[in-house]
C-alpha cells in the first residue's frame, strides 16, 4: 500500500548526471520487479546512469489516477533531489514495460492541469519527462489492439468512454510530448505491436523525436533478454539512442 522509489546509483567514475524513473510491467494488477526493475536499473549503472524503480499502487487495491499519481511523484521527487542525486534536473526520464509502458507514457502526456499540494515543494516542480523509453508498451485501451486486462485492472469493467480515450496515449501526444524511444517485437500476442506502431505515428505527426526498434522475434515481457542471443542486442541500440541525445555526455560540455 506504499509506493517505494529504489535508487540505484551507479559507480562514481562513470556517472552521468542523467535519472530514469523505472515502471515495471504487470498488467496494474502485479510488479515484474526483477526483469523490469532491477536489471533495467543494474544496466542504466553499467552506463553510468542513475535509476530510480517505482513501486507503484495497482489492482485490485488502486485503480486510475492513483499508478499516474505515483509515477508523476517519482519524476517530481527525482527533480527536486537533482543535487542531492548527481544529475541535472533537465536530464531525467520514464522507462516503462509493458503495463508500465502505458504508465509511463500517461506521465509523458499528462503533465499538465494536475491538482497539487500548494504546500508542498515537490508538487513545485514538473513531472513531465525530458525523455521516454516505451517497451513493449500497452498505449491504447480501445479494441481491437489493447490489452484488456491492464484496462480492466486500472478502470474497472465498465468505464466512462471519456476516461477511456483520455488514457488511449497515441491520441494525447503533443509537440510538448518528450523524445521517445520503443522496443516491440512482432511476435508478441499480450500486447500486439501496433500499440508501439501508434504511439511512434503519433511522435511523428507532432514533431516529437522517436527511434522504434522493432524484432520479428520473441515474446511478450522479456525485459532485456539476456539470455537471447539476437533480442539481448536492443539494450546497445537504446544505449545508442541516448548517446546520440547527449545523454551519456559528463556535465556541460563534456
């Protein structure tokens, strides 16, 4: 019943100052918090990156907006301890799986109009994104291409059409919606790759900065696949998309 954030820093000579707030998947009914928690953050170490792996409130206790509550905190509170973290408050982002992939993407395209706590700090300080990592990730929650149980867990079984729509991610993309990237392969059944396929459209017709990264092969939920010898390749191509931003950069001009 309490959301946990876990912080896992990297070693000193290596680090960058640049977060990721961690979601992982599990249809907002469970947490995957091993392959889509504390290896992801295991690797954002390995490269220098500071990861902070939410614990989120879910079914059957939580329903919507009380996840988007929660991962919307953990950017605020990742921003606000920026010193204290050894990152820069412009250079934090949301990685989400699956389920935790449409979490993320709500705070990539939610973060504005939020009612806050006039009297608290953190409620200060923004919770949008500066960048997005989507994998695997449930976007819409229409038929034919949603994956019912993550929205009958977050919205119950028979919710106002006007929520439903409002948290179908592809259509609340904006020029303000942070550069993404994703990672599908065509061979998952959970969550069909045209969620992914939606969300990078969307990217595009607004401006916004995308890289999809697509596989023929492998199932749904295999994190970073580090026992594939051909999925276990998609960590570097991510590695190199955020090399490419200047995220892997020192500070300043480094």
């Amino acid at each position: 019943d309490a959301p946990t954030l876990t912080i896992y820093k990297p070693a000193k000579e290596k680090a960058v100052p640049t977060a990721v707030v961690v979601c992982p998947g599990g249809g907002y009914g469970g947490l995957a918090m091993g392959h889509e928690g504390k290896e992801p953050a295991e690797f954002l170490n390995s490269i220098g990156i500071t990861a902070c792996v939410l614990k989120y409130r879910h079914a059957p206790g939580y329903k919507h907006p009380v996840p988007l509550m929660d991962a919307q905190r953990a950017v605020r509170y990742t921003r606000a301890n920026a010193k204290d973290l050894g990152i820069e408050a412009n250079r934090i982002g949301i990685w989400g799986f699956s389920a935790g992939g449409h979490l993320a993407s709500t705070v990539s395209t939610h973060f504005k109009g939020e009612s806050l706590d006039p009297n608290d700090p953190i409620d200060k300080v923004s919770s949008r994104p500066d960048f997005s990592i989507l994998c695997y990730p449930v976007i819409t929650l229409e038929p034919p291409h949603a994956h019912m149980g993550s929205r009958r867990n977050l919205l119950g079984s028979n919710p106002d059409q006007a929520l439903v729509t409002s948290l179908c991610n592809h259509l609340q993309v904006t020029k303000e919606t942070p550069p993404t990237f994703l990672f599908h392969t065509k061979a998952d059944k959970a969550v069909v790759i045209q969620n992914s396929q939606m969300y990078e459209e969307a990217c595009k017709k607004a401006g916004v900065p995308v890289e999809m990264v697509v596989y023929e092969n492998g199932p749904h939920g295999v994190g970073l696949a580090p026992k594939d010898p051909v999925l276990s390749q998609w960590p570097k191509q991510l590695q190199n998309w955020m090399k490419s931003r200047g995220l892997l950069a020192g500070r300043g001009s480094d």
